[in-house]
C-alpha cells in the first residue's frame, strides 16, 4: 500500500506538519487558557500517521464504508482538532479561535460533531471499545476497511480496555490496529508510580501482538503499522513519546498536563516549535463562535419487519418472550437477505433467559457472544450501532443498565442506534433477590435526552414495540420483567393491542373510563390496575387506568384527562420516587393541573422470592392498589 | 498453623460435611425450585476450606477484628448458606426451609443480613474489590489478619477484576488468598468457548503469585492455601473442579446452572450423597419465614471533627476546597492519634482537582492511590467502610458516580459507610464538556434507599457538612461544583452557615422571605438565587429564597411554605426532569399541596466553556431566573 511507502519529501512534508500542528494545539490551550498541551505533544505523531494511513476524508467521513480512526484520550483534542484541520476536515484558525468556547462543537473532550472524529470520548479507557464495535460491524458488512484506536498509557488499568480485547480476539477482528501513547506521566506523576501496569503482559494475556515503536520517529511509527497490518491477529503499537515534546519547558512534566501556556511562555513554545504567533491572527477572527459542528444523521435502514404476532387473552406469555419471538421472526425475515441492513444480536452469557437463543439459532452470523462482559460489551454495541448495522443487546436491567450507564449515556451522547432490551426489570427477577432487581430504568434515562424507552404492557406491545424499534433511528430501551401474563384484553374478549397498527412512540392507552380516580400504570403493572380496577367497580368505585408503556414521553391529554378525576395513583415496578410518576407529575405541577398523587412503586430494596410474592411483600398486588384507591378516596 | 494440619479424622470429618453441606445445597435449591446447585457442588470444597482456615466465627462475626471470606459468584449461595449452616453460623434446616423464600434473609445471591457473609454480590466480577477493601482496612489498622475470596471462572472477563488485583499488589496487600472454582462451564457453555480468557497469565500479569490445587482434594486445596500464607505476594489458587460435582446427572452439565432437581431426581442426588431426603424433615417446620436476617449496625467511629473553618463573604472559595481544607483538618486532628478510627482517602488521579492534595500531604499514610481504575476503587473503598475505618473517595462526579453506579447501589445495599465526595458536579465542570458534566448525581442516588447526599449551598456549609459527614453513620455523598463563589450572607455581612452550629441532614434553609414567588435552589444555586431576588426586588418582585442541600430528604415545612405562594420553582444544576425539583413536586402532589412549578435545570447536554457561559447558555444565570420568575407571575 502506498501510503506506507515515507519517502523522503513525504516524511520532511509529516515532519512540517507535526511541527505545524503542535503549534496549533498549544495556541488552541493557549488562546482557551484551559486545556491538555503536554499529551497532545507526546501523541501528535501517532495521530498524523493514523490520519495519513485511514482512508478517513472530509468527503466520506459522514459515510460508514471507510477507516475509522477512534480517539480513546479524548483530553489530548488539541491533537485531534490540530491533524483534522491540517488534513482538511475543519479549519485550523477557527479551532483554535473556537477551543472550549462555549457554543462551538471543539469541546474540551472530542465529539464526534466535528468531522473525522468517529467517537466522543472523555471518560477514559472506553475507545478501544469503540474501536472494536466498528470494527466487528465492519466485518459483519464484510468490508474489507480497518480501525485505528488511539489510547493513552494512563488510562491501560481500566477493567473495560481488557474486555474489549477479548472480544476483539474472540470474533476474529484483526483489521484494527492500537496506538498507545506511552508518554509514561499521568496527573499525579509517573505512570509506575500511581499504578503500576504490565501493559505488554496483559495486551499479549488477551491475544494481540504487541509492537514497538519510537512515538516520535515518522519511520518507526509507519514501519510498526505496516508490521501490523500484514499480522493475523489484532495489535497493539506502545509508541514511547515524551510528554509536551517539543516545548522544552513542558517536555515531561506532569504539571503540562492540563494548563496552559501563556504569555510569553506560549510564544516561546512557537519559537521552540518554529511556528509563528497564531493568537494575533486568530484575535482578527472576531469574538463569536465559529463552528458549532455537523449534524448527525442516523443514517436509514433498510429492514423488513413483517407481520406482528398476535397472542390470544386465553395465552399466558411474557413481555421478554414477546420481545424474542419478533426478533427471531426479524432475523428470519432479514439476515442474509441481500440490500438489508444487518442485525447484530449481543448477548452476555444470558440468551435464554434473555429470549434470544431463538434468534441465535436462525441467524448463527448475527448472534454476538461477549461474556460476562457488559462495560465494553455496552460500547461495542453502541459503535457498532454507528456504522451500518442494527445492533441488539440483550441482558438484565442491573446488567444492562445499572451496570453500563455511563456506557449507554455515551452511547447518548455519540447519537448511536443501539436497541437495548432489558429483561428481569423492576422486581419481576423471580428470586434472584435485590441486587437483580432494577428498579432504576426510568429515573437512569430519564438523565439522557436522546434514549427512548419502552415499558410494554404486555406481549402484543412487546411484539408491536420490537418491529418498531429495531426501524426506528436512535437508541431505544424495552423493559421488560420476567413473568408471563394474559395480554391485555379490549374488554370484547380481544386482545387490546392485537390490532395491524403499528406501535407509537408517546402513546398512553385509556384501557378502562372511570370518574373516581385515575391509575397510570406502567407497563405490566397495567394488569393489576385492570384487576383492581374489576374489584373497586363492584364496590361501585369507577376509576380511570391509562397503559403507560412510553414513561420519558409525557402523554399530555393522558395526563389531563388523569389529573381530572383529581386523584392520580401512579404504579410502577420502579423506585417509587424517581419513576415515572415523578416524570409525570412533575409535568402535571409545570402545567398547572391540580389533583392529588400517589406514588406506588418500590420503596425498599425488594425480598428474593417467586415475583407475585415479592409484589405482594411492596404492596404492588391489585389489592394494594384497591386500598390505595379506597384511601384516596376518604380524603 | 494448626489449620493446616489435615489429618485423617480432620479429613474424614471434612469430607462427611462435604457430602452433608452438598445435600443441603441441593435441597435448597429443591425447595425453593429455584437457585444454581452444580456451581454450588464443585464450589462446595473451596467454601468448606475457606471457611475452616479463617479466624470467622458465630460469635466474632459482628466485629472488625476477625478474618474475612468475600464470596464473589454470589449466585452459588446454597453452598455458601451449607457450610455457614455446618460452622453453626444459621440453622441448616431453616436455610432449607428459607431458601429463596420471601421475607427470609436467604436471598437468592448472598447477603450481608446472614451472619458470616462479608460482602452481599450477586452482580459478578465485584467480590475480589470487596476483599482488597477489607484488605486494605486491615493493613492500614496493623492487623494481622487474613481474607479469602471465592470467586468463579465465569466471572474472570470483568474487566473490575483485573482493577482490583493490581490496587492490592500496589498497595502492598499479601494477605489475601483467592480461591477459583475451575468448572469451566456458564451458563452458555464451556468457558473457553463463550469467551476465553487466559486466567493464569492475566493474574501474573498484574504481580499475583499463581498455584494449582485439585478443588475436589481437601489435601491438595490445603496444600495450597498453606503454601499461599507463606508468599510474600497475594495469591490465587485455581481450583479445577467438576460443575455439579456428585450428583452424577449434574455433574459437567450447564444445564443445571440454574436448575432445581426435584422429585425422583431429588432423591436420587441426595442417595448418590448419601444423604436423607431432608425435604421430608423441613416440611415440618410449617409454612412461616424462619429467618429474617441479622441487623447490620454500622459500628460507631471514633473521630475529632474540630472546629469549623468559617469564610467571610468577601472571600471567594470553591466548595470543593471547603470539603478540601476541612478534610485536611480532619486528617491532621485524628491521623496517627491513638484510639482514633483511621481516615482513607482514595484517589483515581485527581488529588489536586479534587482537593484532597493537603489531606495527602498531611497524612500520606492515609491516602490510597488507586489510579484510573474507578469501578473497582468504588467497591474496594465501599468494603473497607465495612472494616473499622473512615474511606473517603473523593472523585469526579461522572467517575465517582456515573460511571461506578452500580458499585455505589452494591455499598448501600452492603450498609457500607462510605464518604463520597462529587467535585466537578452539574454543568461546573470548568471547560471540559459534556461528557464530563455530571448532571444526574441527585437522581443517581435517589434510586437508592440508603445513601444521604448533602450538596453544599456554599463553602461554609462545604466544611460543616465535610465534618459532619465524616462522623455520621452511612454511606454520605457530598456534591459540589468547581466555580468559586462569595458564601451566602445572613443579610447582615456575616456568613449565613458561619456559626458553630453544627451541620443538620435534611434542613432546607430560608435566605430571603417574600410573597411572589418560591425558588428552591440546590446546592451553589442559592447565590444565584439570590442575585435574582436582589434584581426582582427592585422591580418590586417578592420572592422567597430557599437553600436546599439535602434534595433526596424533603423538608415539609420549606416545602409548605414554599408551596404557600402559589409558584415555584426548582433551580438546579443537573437534568431538569430528575433532579431536587421532580422529588420535591412530587411531595408536594403527594402532600396534596397546590401550586405551579417550574423546573430549571440542564435540559440537553451542554456546552464546553468557561462554567459562567455554559451557564448562561442552559438559561441558569440570576438573569435567566429573573426572566422565569416573570414569566410565572404573569401567569
């Protein structure tokens, strides 16, 4: 390939450049006076070369068949943004104008809303995990393009780093290649002083090659990437740099860290770096901001989602049955057919429980085994979700939610389309006891503001939920708990969501009318209100019960139609203080509508014991709720 | 050590317990029809072991000094409850009857509410951080004390682990021995074919000794452990086993993971045992709950908080400096002091962000560096809460919280007495951006029943609350911004928090009256509330201003109060929809209390900049509040 041909104009011209950029990246700090200078220095290098070798360019960059190049130390922007206006994606005068500026997309952490940027990073030790998602979607497409990941040596202790190579390796990624820069300073001093890492021992334990390379010498750093490519497994390049290089008074120093230089310290870092005073030109730009980034479009898939399965009121079937058995028929309908896109299922060692062996089994390719692995099997599914597939994860709610939040709220922030299916929800874990059960779904995307999230009422929805999430763009969340129940019944002895029509984002459903009081349930709990619902009427109370399966999405009519019977019980399988009444009612108080809550939810961490006990045990039986009712109703 | 010394009658009493605590467990499991017997059965030897050689008894079990058995693949539970049964720790035949059984402290994964359970698991991959906690405590209190940990090999690929194995080899930790139940089977299949991990290199990776034992073998796990005791490095002995060891249809059988035999195969296990059919003898016991668990008290600490530092209102301070100084107070007042509970300080690479740098400098003894490894230094600090120290982690809020939830939950659910101090809360992250913007740290915990947070309305209240919390018992989470700011006046020049009075949990407090209007305001928004007042009052606006630093505990009276005007409105900084405001709402509709609510808060991910625009841009400025506060009166 040519590319790794450096000849001698080609390395005198990276050399200028490397020189040219530093210069960029220290005025950048300089001009925001905030910033990480000394680790853009150390890693300045290896980002030219992994942008020169990508087949990354401002024309295909919003396109998913090409190189990507994943920035792991997402502190070391002034680099990044430095290499992408040096190779043509965004200019360099206003990035150094616009860095840390309030209202531009040059944030002090990169954002994949400056082009050639494919992953926002900032939490440390979760690149490699994105490098690996792409590259697996990648191999899937069968296309023959390759990754490059740039990390640093202080964050290698992460646990999610180690995950991410033993899926790597596990699913045969070879086309990706590992920069780290081993500048040996982290903020505290000396990276074998504030936690000793046998980086080479633990990269080679998982599998993948382990080269070296002078971080600051073109040829050694092309040569190693050269190496690397003709290698049959996966590999890791440790580029030995020195911190701040270039800028003598920075050069490893931990306090370069993060501060700027400035005044006559910065000019005499461009003197050093022979550039010129970038901040006098930059001053002629004016004060605003410059550039507040590319849109992110989801980009369409093309997926057939059939006919909806509809199950009988007579059938008793789970919510996550309901969810597995329309994303076998999904798998059927589209793996392997040709111009779909394709569906990656990712489990963590719980596909039966999870319901989706069945789909493992008709689509072998597209099922995603990563163990017991859920941090960086959270990010590679979230990637991966970026580049030209429909990635599915499987697992339990504290598995893949409590456990990967952070995870999915960077999924948030990096705009994937990544469809979560949480099963063993609320405290419907059958005995598993309390650290099984997640009663914190709502209240942990409710923080996010891109996720949307799906509480089916019961399996017809899951079903109808399920066909529209995976067409739907964006991350989407089912919730679902563990027992089975008798679909929802439309009072004819039909099921009420068995209908051709599709699911609707934001609709609450009026299941039964009634002046008295009003019951918001959410998701399964809609059966119970239905029973409490049977029971009161006979005691000649008539109450309201809205299906709520949509809880971040305020159903506005719902709710006033709710709030004016002037009574509103909120139920859910959810902490009973962060759920969905919260949501609710707060939206009610904001819109001025009056009447009195409840909220009946989880209030204690929950007994292990069969779900209807452990219900019965919270209070969230029919009858807890026929009492609630009863002492709203006496004032 | 007479331990060790396994002669035949020890043997043969061992192997008669074996066989007697393998009956239980696979009657547990019977009962309940529900629970994971084969990982149980080829555990049942390391658990035996373990609980044999440490110093762990019935009657020290509550107290501190003692030995420590951390079991970390929480789900093999029936083993762990037969062999505390065998040690005279519960009742074998009401762990049977109790299995599994709502209301019973015999949770489906161990709890701490059953006497010689040291850490409550169940998420996999935690339970080694929890023994390095213990660990760790010991050490730092001169005791020369033991701790082992079970673990199994499905759980190796956390990435939680590895972190956690290179804190103890940093910090110098030897006595601690791991056990590993080498069954090689999950609940997919065969460990190496659902995710390979090469056990042995990755422990020596990170500077852990390495032995080999026959896990079915008393002599040859005794071997080993005895070996272990006398290395000068801590050890992990892989322990090769057969999943469903003695009961020949479990045996090497995933299925039975998580599967009852009941029935004909019921009483063939327990012939193949040698054991009765115990069932038989439990249903005499009746119907009723047996066990409800032991109270976990948290054990009085013995502290000098000192005098509070009081700033005047023409200084500017940070909040976090205010935790800063205070601790470093705390530190010299009680470090090294004999009869003192020793102080921890736990860091991941931030000491001079997080102010915790004078602590480090005063105490060196005290401070525990454990590099950029968050997930597993949330457990290890959680644990060593447990063990008669005082931790404090002082973080990021996206590191201390965000990313390590789930860890945090697993310290309430644990009754752990943490202090975990956010810094760089809300939007006030300086310019780093988004991702770094923790905006969920009131919603974070209110999913959580135990956790106390206190977020500071200024420094004054910063060094209160810092040595309050220091001395209460609990897990304590303390939030604070990075911005500097004036401390709040009394009105009369005087610092409203300057006082002697000592820091009250769950008081909001009253800055300004008037009549308008109510703004509750979280933590440092207080100022900017009151900034507000100042304009409004000249524009002959009245409003009422109240402090509120403890949002996840509603104070009614405030709250009435505040409701009283007709018009509220929660100013935070953290996502509007799950913050102090939609808990404090809720109350209020709740409480039946009248009035219309606003909420301003982060409402999309915001910008990177200096702390002041990004306010601005989010609308959270004295202007904003102004101009809302307008808005409302006008109805």
């Amino acid at each position: 390939m040519v590319k790794y041909d450096l000849n001698d104009v080609k390395l005198n011209e990276m050399e200028e450049a490397a020189r040219r950029c530093s210069g960029l990246a220290v005025s950048m700090v300089a001009r925001a006076k905030s910033g990480h200078p000394a680790g853009s220095l150390s890693s300045m290098k290896l980002y030219l070369a992994a942008y020169d070798m990508a087949d990354l360019t401002p024309e295909n960059c919003d396109g998913t068949d090409r190189d990507y190049v994943v920035i792991s130390h997402g502190h070391t922007s002034p680099a990044a943004y430095a290499v992408l206006a040096h190779n043509g994606f965004v200019d360099p005068l206003e990035a150094v104008a616009d860095f840390r500026r309030c209202g531009s997309a040059f944030q002090g952490h990169v954002e994949r809303a400056i082009p050639g940027i494919d992953w926002g990073s900032g939490n440390l030790g979760q690149g490699l995990s994105a490098g690996v998602g792409y590259g697996l979607a990648l191999k899937k497409r069968g296309l023959d393009r390759h990754v490059y990941v740039l990390m640093g040596d202080g964050e290698q202790p992460k646990g999610q780093i180690a995950e991410a190579r033993r899926i790597a390796v596990a699913h045969g990624i070879k086309d990706i290649t590992v920069l780290v820069d081993m500048n040996d300073i982290q903020i505290s001093g000396k990276v074998e002083d504030v936690m000793p890492v046998n980086v080479e021992a633990l990269w080679k334990a998982d599998g993948w090659a382990v080269l070296e390379a002078d971080g600051h010498d073109f040829r050694s750093i092309y040569r190693a990437m050269e190496e690397a490519r003709g290698m049959d497994v996966p590999v890791v390049i440790l580029c030995s740099t020195v911190m701040g290089k270039g800028v003598s008074f920075m050069e490893d120093r931990p306090d370069y860290h993060g501060k700027a230089a400035t005044g006559d310290l910065y000019r005499q870092a461009m003197e050093e770096l022979g550039q010129p005073d970038i901040l006098v030109e930059v001053a002629s730009l004016g004060d605003r901001v410059h550039y507040r980034g590319r849109s992110l479009e989801i980009p369409a898939v093309s997926i057939d989602i059939g006919s909806p399965r509809t199950y009988g009121v007579e059938e008793k079937v789970d919510n996550r049955s309901g969810f597995g058995n329309a994303l076998a028929d999904l798998g059927s309908l589209n793996c392997g057919v040709e111009g779909r896109t394709p569906i990656l299922v990712f489990d963590c060692d719980l596909a039966g429980s999870v319901k989706t062996a069945s789909f493992a089994k008709a689509c072998p390719d597209g099922f995603i085994q990563c163990g017991i692995q859920e941090h960086s099997t959270a990010t590679v599914a979230g990637a991966a979700s970026c580049c030209g597939v429909i990635p599915v994860w499987a697992d339990f709610g504290v598995f893949g939610l409590a456990e990967a939040y952070n995870q999915q709220r960077l999924n948030d922030i990096n705009h994937g389309n990544l469809k979560l299916a949480l099963t063993h929800v609320g405290l419907d874990v059958g005995e598993d006891g309390m650290t099984h059960q997640c009663i914190d779904y709502v209240s942990l995307l409710a923080n996010t503001f891109g996720w949307k999230l799906v509480v089916p009422s019961d399996p017809n929805q899951a079903d109808r939920a399920t066909r529209w999430a995976l067409a739907d763009r964006g991350n989407v969340c089912l919730a679902m708990g563990r027992s089975t129940l008798h679909p929802l019944s439309d009072g004819k002895g039909k099921p009420f969501f068995g209908g051709d029509e599709a699911f609707r984002y934001g609709d609450a459903h009026l299941l039964r009318d009634g002046g008295d009081c009003a019951v918001l349930a959410l998701g399964a709990m809609a059966s119970k209100a239905m029973e409490a619902a049977d029971r009161l009427s006979d005691k000649g109370i008539e109450i309201k019960v809205y299906a709520v399966s949509c809880p971040l999405e305020v159903d506005m009519d719902a709710l006033k139609d709710a709030c004016s019977t002037g009574n509103v019980i909120a139920l859910e399988d959810h902490c009973a203080r962060t759920g969905m009444g919260s949501i609710w009612s707060s939206a009610a108080a904001e819109a001025g509508l009056t009447g009195r809550w409840s909220f009946m939810g989880v209030k204690r961490y929950g007994d292990s014991g069969p779900s209807s006990d452990v219900y019965e045990a919270m209070g969230l039986s029919s009858e807890g709720l026929v009492a609630e009712v009863e002492r709203l109703l006496r004032g």
